[in-house]
C-alpha cells in the first residue's frame, strides 16, 4: 500500500497522511473481509504547503491518480474525522462520498460520482486548449 500511497503524492503534489488506525488493521475484533485488514486499503488526508486539502479535491485526485480501483471520501461524520480512504479491491471502480443527511452513495450515479466525471471532463477540455 506504501507505494500507491508514495505514487498518489508524487501524482498529486500532495502529502499523504494516514488518519488513526487508517491503514492495516487486523485486531482480533476487525472485520476479516475489510480490505484494511489484508492492509489494500487506506484512510487518509492531504495537506499542500501544510493547508488542508478538502477531502473532494483529495477525492478527486486520488481517483484521477488511476492507483486505487475504489475510492470514497468522508467529511467528518464518523469517528476518524475527514478523510479519503482509497483501496485495492478487485472488480469494478466504485466511487462514494459522506453526505450530512442521507448517509453514503455506492454506485456510478451517485453525486460524487457524476460531479467527478463532469470535473474531469472540464480538465482535460481545459489542459486541451479547448
């Protein structure tokens, strides 16, 4: 996991930190079918320059790194805080995110999911002089 981790921050300029218990966890009372427990999978913050990065643009860059099949961000509502936690799990890409009210989304329609893919497409016409 190391060295996804190592290639997310050279990709995205940022530095990588592990929320508590954020990366392998395989106590007694963990979940066997986590992928933190094989230790595939990690929670996370970025700072640039020592500020924050909002946990969306964190999200984002760690889907577009191309490093983690599922990626999901969290705006502070459970007991780790804010965080991203990204994972190696095989199958199909899945992307989510925490809302206040109406708890996590976990299929391709769900908001992260859309405004990610309409975010990126704006970046590329961007980076194309377009």
């Amino acid at each position: 996991m190391q060295r996804y981790l190592n290639n997310l921050s050279e990709f995205s300029g940022n530095d990588i930190y592990l929320v508590e218990r954020g990366g392998r966890r395989n106590n007694a009372d963990d979940s066997k079918t986590s992928q933190h427990y094989t230790g595939n999978a990690a929670d996370f913050f970025m700072k640039r320059n020592g500020e924050l990065v909002d946990m969306t643009s964190a999200a984002y860059l760690t889907a577009d790194s191309g490093e983690f099949t599922r990626v999901g961000y969290y705006n502070g509502q459970g007991k780790r805080g804010a965080h991203v936690h990204a994972d190696l799990k095989a199958g199909a890409k899945l992307y989510w995110s925490e809302t206040d009210k109406t708890g996590l989304h976990y299929n391709s329609d769900s908001e992260f999911w859309n405004e990610y893919h309409r975010s990126r497409k704006e970046r590329e016409g961007n980076k194309c002089g377009k």
